[in-house]
C-alpha cells in the first residue's frame, strides 16, 4: 500500500535524482539530442516541488494532476507532453484516493503508459522512454499477478527497468530528435528512457525506504 | 561558456526584454506566459498567424512578428519547445475572430505541445490550423520515424501565408497555402561549429579542426555525417545537389480537421525539382557565420542552379533561422508560382525582416 | 582555419560577386579596380556619397550601397585599406556632377589611401571632400597619437549623410553634417573571441577561456586590455559608462579644402554626453554574436540610459560593423538633433539597411 | 656604383625576403597590429615581380616608379601609400638614370625618407619604418661623407637599421594601428620596421653579391 505521503516523498525522491543526474541526462542528451534533456526535466520538477507542500494534503489524484499541469507548462520539448501525458492519466485513475493498492499501482502505471503512448505515438523498440516503461509496466502486472507483494513487486519492476534502459543503447531511434541521426544514434542511451527508469527507481526506493511509516 | 548573458536561467526572459524595448513600435511582449505578438493586435477579421519553438534560432520566430508576417511567436527556453500554455495564451491574444494557423515545425516537442495547444484553443471556441514543416532532405527516411526535420522553409512559409492573411485569405486558404509552401521547399544544413546551450555550459558535441557535420538541424543536434573539411564551393554543392536531387518524398502528417473536430492522418507528397522551375534561393547562416561567407556559397548556388537549368528569381542571404553562435550554412530552395512571388514580395515590417514599408 | 571560402586570396573577390547577384537590383560590382556602387548611379545632381576601407567587415560598407545611403564603397583586403585607384574609379563612377563625400576610418592606411585618391580625384576634376569618423572612446589620448579609430558611428553617418545627399543637401552641407554626426557620436567595444584573417589561416590573438578583450578596434586587433569574463551587464554597463562619461575630446584632423585646394588641419572638439540628451543607441554585433546576446545589452544598455537621463529615441540592434567571424559586440551612442532624427528616419533600401520604400 | 641590372635585381632580392618573411611579418602585425603586413607586402611585390620583365630596359626612375604606382594599387593599408611614397620620391631623384653612384644613393635615401615622412606624419620614435629608415639614411650619409666606398656604407647603414629595428621593441607606438594598444604596444618588434630593414638589407646585399659583375 502507498500512502498518500509516500507519493509526496516519492516525487520529491524522483525530483532529488532529476537533480543529481541533471547534468547526465543532458550528456546522453548531448550525444543523440539536443543536450537539454536534464535540464528540461529538472526544470519542471523544481517547479514541482514548490507546488508540493500547497497540494500535500490534497487527494493523490489531485496531486498528481497539479504535477501533470506543472510539468506541461514549464518543461516543454518533448518530454513535457510527455510526462505530463503521462501524469495526467494517472491522476485520472488516482482520482480521489487517499492510497494505492497493488492493483491502483498497476492501473497508474498502465494509464500513464497509455499516456505516452498516445500523445507520442512511439512504438516499443523506437529507444524512447517507452522502452523503459512498458516493460517495467509487464513486469509490475506479473508480479502482481504472481501473488509478489509491493516491495517484491517494485524491485522485480525496477530490475527490467534498468536492464530496458540500458538496452537503449544497442537499439536504432525511430521517434524524437535521436531518429535524425540515423545508424549514430545506436550505441547510445535514451535519455528519455534513462529518466523514466529514475522515477520507477525513485517510486521503488520511496516506498522500501518508508515502508514502515 | 564565452557568451553575453547574465544567469543561464534568464537567457530568454533577457532576450525578450531586450526585443519589447528596442521594437516597441513593432512588437509587444507577454510574458509567463512567454509570447510576443504584434503592437497592434489582434486584427479583427484577419486570420492570425502564430508560430513557436525553442529558443535560439534568433531572429525566428520573434524577429518575424509584425505587419505581413506572424501575429506572435512562442519562444521555449532554449531548444526546447515552448508549451501549451503559452501558444492558447498567444491565440488568445491574437485572433481577430477569423481563427489562428499555427505553423509548426515537425520535432516531437513540437508537435505534441502545439497539438495540446490546438485542442485547448479549440476547447476556447478558437478555429484553428496547424501545419507542419518538414523540409530537411538530411533526414533520409520518413517511414516508422520521426520523419523530416522543419527548418529553413519555416522563414518562408511564415513570410508567405503572413502576407496571404494580410491580404484577406481565409483560414482554409492561408492554412492550405502554407501546406503548398511546405511541399514546395526544402533545405539542408551543415556545420563549422558546434554551439554552447547556455544552461549546459559547453559545447553539444566536439569538432575537430578539420571537421565539420553535413547535414545538421538547427539545435546543435550532430549532423547525419561527418566530414573532412571542404570548401565553400564544395559544401555548397553537397547541399544544394542533395537538395535538387531530392525524390519525390511521402509521409504522413497529422492535421486537425475542423469539420470532425478530429486529428487526421493526411499522406502528402512532394514533387521533386525540375528544369524551368522558378526558385527563391535562400542562403541561410547559423548564427555565427559571417554575410561575406554566405555570399560566397550564394555564388556558387546560383551557378548550381544556373547548370540545372532552374532560374533563381528571389533570393534572402542572411541570418534567420540560426542554432545561437554555430558556424555554418544551410540552404533552402522553394519552387515557386505565381501567387507566391506575389505573397513574398509583399509588404513586410518586423524587427528582422522588413520591405515595402 | 574553418570558414566557408575556397582559396584565401579568392575571398574578396567571391564575396562580391556572390553580393552582386544576390542584390542585382540594387547594386552593380565593379572588379579591378573592386567597387560596389548603387545600380542607378549616377544620379545627375545628387551628391555622391563614397565609404570604403578593409573587408570583413561586412555588411559595412557593400551592404549599404544604395538609395538613401551610400553611393559607392570600395572594399579592401581583409582589414587593409582599398587602394587611390578603386576610390578613384568609384568617384569618377558614381559623381553626378555634384561632388562627392568620401567618408574614412581614421586609420593611417585608410587616411594616407583616401588622401590620395582625393588629390587623384581633384586633379579630374572631381569635387570631394573627405570628413573622417574618429569616434572609439576606448583609444584614451590623441595628442602625439594616431587618435581615435572610426568603428560605430561609420554606419551611422553614412545612413544619415545618405539620406541628406537624397534630399538634396550640397556637398558642403553634407560633409558638415557628417563632421557634426562624427562629433555627436562615440563608440567601444569588445571580444569574446578573436578572428582569423583568411590569408593568415590562425586567429590574430589567443584569448583563454575566462578571458575578454576589452576595447577592441575592428581589426581583430588585440583591445585595450585583457579582462576576466564578464556578465553581459557588465559589459553592457564598462562600454556604456566609458561612452557616456567620456570628457569632451579634442584633436587635430585633416580635410581637403577645396577654396584653397589644399589640405587643412582642423581642431575639432565633441561635448561630452549630458542629461536630457535624446539618442540613438547602437548595439552592434561583432559578425559571430547572436541577435539574442545583443538584446540582452541591449536592455541593459536602454536601462543605464534612462538612469543618466538620457533617451533612447531611435535605435539599431544587429550586427553591421564587424570583424569577420569574432564574437563580442561594441556600442555607439549617437546624440540626436531634429535634423539627424529625420535624416535617420528617411527611407533607406541597401543590401544590409531598408526601411521606408 | 649601382647599375641598372643591380637594382633590378635588388627588387627581385626584397621581393623574396618579404615572401620568405610574410609569415614572421604578419605574426609581428598580429601581436600589435591585424595580422596583415606580410600578406599585404608580399602581394604587392609578387605584383612588382611580374612587372619587372616589362620594364628592367627602362632607366631606374622609371623602373621605380612603375614599383611605387604598383604598390599604391595593389597593397593598401598603411604601407601601400608609405611604401609607394618612398619609392614615388625616389623615382623622381633617379629619373632618366642608368647608375646611381653612392652620392645618388645618398639623395634617393633621402628622398624616401621623406616621401614617408611626408604621407605619413610620423616622428622618429613613433614605432613606425620610420625608425629604421631615418637613422640608416643618416648612417649612409656619414658614411659616404667620411669618404667610405659603396659597399662599406650599405654595411654601416645595414648595421644601424637592423639595430634600429630591434630598438623599436620596448617603445611606446604613436602612429598606425599599434598606437591604439597604448603601453601594450611596448615590448614588440614594428613589422613596418622590420619590412624596412629588410630593404635596406636586401639592397646591400644585392650589391655586395653582385659587385663584381
Ligand atoms: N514520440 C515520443 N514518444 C515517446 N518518447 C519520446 C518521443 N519523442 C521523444 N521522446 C523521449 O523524449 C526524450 C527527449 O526529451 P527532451 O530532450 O526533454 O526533449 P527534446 O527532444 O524536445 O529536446 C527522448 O530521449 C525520448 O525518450
Ligand atoms: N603614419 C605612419 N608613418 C610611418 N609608418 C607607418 C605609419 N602608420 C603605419 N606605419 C607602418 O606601417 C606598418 C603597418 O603596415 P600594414 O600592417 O601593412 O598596414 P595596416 O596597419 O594598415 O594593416 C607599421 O608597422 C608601421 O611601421
Ligand atoms: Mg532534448
Ligand atoms: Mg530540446
Ligand atoms: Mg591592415
Ligand atoms: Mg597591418
């Protein structure tokens, strides 16, 4: 179960690693991008978490849409609409709770994946963030499914995470500014997909850490 | 970082600044959110035409605002698209009633925040447009990816359909222009340099003394392929026959239809260039390339086109859609009729490009 | 070295050519001896108005060849005064009869070659007057000294005497206007980077990663000194507070007289800038330096105007007097009277400068 | 004695000095200048070279004044009017000659020296040419005044320039574009000096190699 102030500490955990990798997110950015990547996200989720402690308190639904909005208007590119897609449909299934089941977890991640999904209309294997989020999405819906608890869960999600993450780098881009490189984009990470891996790692770590509260 | 600027954070804020005081008769500058839009908007009954993207491509698109050209420029931080906030605000600002052609250029960001933006204008009772440019030949293949970049034909494309909304065209009909402008033009990019985004504080990739990369965006982006150093005559000829001899060139480009209130799916297809046709040629510097280096590769692409038959009756050498201080070029050709010359030739008064007025 | 040129020693000569047939309706490009001159000269009755000095610092002076402006230029090699004979061919071009003003950089070589052509053009029968624009404020003393460099205010008096020379002014009145311009105006600069000349092939001076140079020339000569990286408000604030508190300055200069066909010496002094004064402020780019860094001095520079009490009452932000590819940026600052606004304000339509038609 | 043939071949002599120089010339332009004087001196002796077999027949004024109407049009800068003063001014003393003798040599120093002078406006010490060209004209004259032959003076004078040449380092440059630099100037070589050293030079060692023909 997630409380609604293990969501709080989870965002402000996901905006502290956006923060400490700012600077390598806009590296592999660098390499097949715009070198911006870091910037942008860490741009919105300062923004974030100036808003948090006026919204804290709200429904996690609520807070989560405030996230989507703020993320919209002050990030910009591509992973603006993106995360904030993203955001926004898991406010959407979060609406009016107070905590997240398993299950609410599942249906969070499957919303927000349906999010990016539609507004970017990249596909699995086009080395964007999707690459990292619908298998960690598979691999949280099995656990689940397989009778694991949160904890066993989230780390079985984090673990194919990293592993989609880093098989970014082998892959051809197909979608976003990394596609414009054509063969040189292979050989590097999506830094999309190096920040989606961030926030499971962060929502994972947020709730081992605080599993006891 | 070797630039003129105050805090990395205040770049774009201090940019617009600068722009509202010293074009004050031209244009007006909104900000948070950020948008510039004409002094003496919104014209009732014209269509408005309103373009966006990240910043440090000065003077595009802000340095286009005015009389014959856009209504308002929305300006991201820089490269990164702007947001959709800012481009409903602008709308709002600037329809006259007869709605808002949202010209886009085709990137990810881009596209997914002016699609948000268009369905939040529509939602405010606002007709709109979008279309997108996507005239970078460097990007080989459309299908299963992003497909081609929008660059240099952008500058066109607003100037044109500028000039057709001052002159009383419809919003089907500027939107309609703008799309034919677009399958018309294509361009291609390469660089000396690279260029330093001032929240990174060094430079996008690393070149070598005897380097340079053909076929670059306007981002600091690396190009498709990169290349010993030629000579102007040569990256002119690289550029402009990779341009020329462009095959005819199919994607499919989402538009929103205003009958069904529905994004569309529209395949659309350019024709490729031929003998006889009439060109506008422009000679295009990427923010830290001098003019006298741009007429030397004007020069040669004259003589170029001259060999293929292909008769350059407009021409623009200059600075306009730049990645902040690259060295480097692009070229933009756009085959044009009639109806085109007429719309360029047209009064134009904005802070960067201004004639017949 | 990397630039978009072929041979060095070709870059002259293909610059100008590619301006020729870039802005066919415009100008026409005289090679060997190399002048620019506007497509309708000469124009019977009109005092011609002639500029000319080293390349590379383009648009200066090709790009302001045209109605409203300049008559003529005759460009150099790179950062090295034309020869007596181009001026010559330009003046005996271009004179309608009327005259012809040759205005200078007070450089020796552009003096000494000026000086020439003008006892060359006198002994043809030619009237001239020759007036020079000593306005950089970062040379301290002229007693002794070659005096202040002409950078900035060139730009200026020639788009001011030009649009005289359209209305009719005689030559005499032409040349004490453009004295009266030179002596209202004052000018510095700076550098980011240094340049490289072409036929040099390496950058004139080596600049560290933390380190400006402080009032430059336009020659990529080395400033009056090397500073520690700046903010842009502080260069804004070093250049404009030496420009405005700068103490009235006094030298010696040489003109043709034409009554006793001999040439003069004249004391000539400016008054220092002063409350209440109404200016026409000059934000100049050095040919690398985005449009956005200059509206960020800009902005600052309109803020420690309205501080001193001074007014902005016309401005120009763009890149017009440079030095090659460098990056950096200097500021004039004009003192207006009514005449020069309305003059200023005229119709122009050069490559570089056009508003008005 | 100078013949005809000397002279012509002194020219030939100074243009390949300033060729073999223009690097080391423009690298002194660069450090107090723009970087410019090698280039714009060779490429107005290249131009003299390709004159000289049309007019090696004329008398020497005429020879001169066919190098300085080349120089005025061809080199610009400062040292276009400067160089093609001195040799306009020289011309007009050795019009119609076919030698010069050392009192000619004299007058044609002479002559020279003020042409630049004249053009230029410049005093001794300024850091200009003119600090080779006027002590080494003063030491020719003593020397043919105290009764030495041609080829001692050309080596007194020679000797005197080039040590005029190195004294232009630690002074202050009143004239030309060094003079903007202001105290920075101090410290560094005057190309111009240098290029007029190397005439001088040159014209000495023209007549010493060829003394015998
Ligand atoms: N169409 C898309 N669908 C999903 N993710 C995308 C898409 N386009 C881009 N991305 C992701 O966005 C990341 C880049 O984000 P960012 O650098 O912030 O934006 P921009 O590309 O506009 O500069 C990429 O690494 C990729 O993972
Ligand atoms: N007024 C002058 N009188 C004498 N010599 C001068 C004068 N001005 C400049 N010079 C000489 O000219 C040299 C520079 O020549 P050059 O570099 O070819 O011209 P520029 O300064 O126009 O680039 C200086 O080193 C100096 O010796
Ligand atoms: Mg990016
Ligand atoms: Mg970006
Ligand atoms: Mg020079
Ligand atoms: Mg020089």
């Amino acid at each position: 179960m997630f409380t609604k102030k293990q969501i709080v500490q989870w965002l402000q955990a996901f905006a502290s690693e956006i923060h400490e990798n700012k600077d390598y997110l806009t590296e592999l950015d660098a390499a097949i991008g715009d070198a911006d990547h870091g910037i942008n996200m860490d741009r919105g989720f300062q923004k974030v978490i100036t808003q948090l402690p006026n919204i804290a308190d709200k429904d996690i639904g609520s807070i989560l849409k405030t996230v989507s909005m703020t993320l919209i208007s002050s990030i910009g590119g591509a992973s603006g609409p993106l995360y904030g897609s993203l955001f926004l449909r898991a406010s959407i299934t979060a609406a009016g709770k107070e905590k997240l089941t398993e299950i609410d977890i599942q249906k969070l991640l499957q919303e927000g994946l349906q999010g990016v999904l539609q507004r970017g209309k990249a596909k699995p294997g086009d080395k964007t963030m999707i690459d990292v989020l619908s298998p960690a999405t598979v691999a949280f819906e099995e656990a689940v499914g397989s009778g694991k608890n949160m904890s066993e869960a989230m780390q079985q999600m984090v673990a194919i995470a990293e592993k989609a993450m880093k098989d970014t780098i082998p892959t051809l881009a197909k979608k976003g500014r990394a596609s414009y490189l054509g063969d040189r984009s292979i050989g590097h990470q999506d830094p999309g997909a190096t920040s989606c891996y961030l926030m499971l790692k962060s929502l994972s770590d947020s709730y081992s850490s605080t599993v006891n509260n | 970082m070797k630039k003129l600027l105050n805090k990395p954070e205040d770049f774009v804020r201090e940019t617009l600044a600068g722009m509202a005081i010293a074009h004050s008769d031209l244009i007006k500058v909104n900000f948070e959110p950020n948008f510039i839009y004409r002094a003496d908007a919104p014209k009732t009954g014209k269509v408005a035409i309103i373009s966006g993207g990240g910043s440090g491509h000065e003077p595009m698109h802000g340095g286009f605002v005015g009389r014959g050209m856009l209504d308002a420029a929305c300006p991201g931080e820089v490269f990164t698209s702007p947001t959709p906030d800012q481009m409903l605000a602008a709308a709002q600002a600037v329809n006259g009633g007869n709605g808002v052609l949202y010209i886009v250029k085709n990137y990810s960001g881009d596209i997914m925040n002016f699609e948000m933006a268009t369905e939040l204008a529509v939602a405010e009772g606002i007709q709109v447009q979008n279309i997108l440019i996507d005239d970078d030949v460097a990007v080989k293949d459309s299908l299963y990816t992003q497909g081609r970049r929008g660059v240099g034909t952008t500058v066109l494309a607003e100037k044109i359909c500028g000039a057709a909304a001052e002159a009383g065209y419809d919003l089907k009909q500027v939107a309609d222009l703008c799309r034919r402008v677009n399958l018309n033009g294509r361009s291609m990019g390469m660089a000396l340099t690279s260029c330093t985004v001032p929240a990174k504080g060094s430079p996008t990739f690393e070149l070598g003394n005897q380097e340079i990369e053909m076929g670059i965006g306007i981002h600091g982006e690396p190009g498709r392929e990169r290349m010993s150093l030629k000579s102007a005559d040569e990256v002119a000829e690289t550029l402009a026959l990779t341009i020329i001899e462009d095959s005819s060139y199919s994607r499919t480009i989402r538009e929103w239809d205003e009958s069904t209130a529905e994004w569309v799916d529209k395949d659309l297809t350019n024709t490729p260039f031929a003998k006889g046709d009439k060109l506008l040629a422009f000679v295009n510097g990427m923010g830290g390339t001098p003019q006298s280096e741009l007429y030397i590769i004007y020069r040669k692409l004259a003589d170029i086109c001259a060999k293929k038959g292909m008769e350059i009756v407009r021409n623009l050498v200059g600075s306009y859609i730049t990645s902040l201080e690259m060295q480097g070029c692009s070229i933009t050709l756009l085959k044009l009729d009639q109806e085109m010359v007429k719309l360029w030739d047209a009064p134009v008064l904005t802070p960067a490009l201004r004639w017949g007025v």
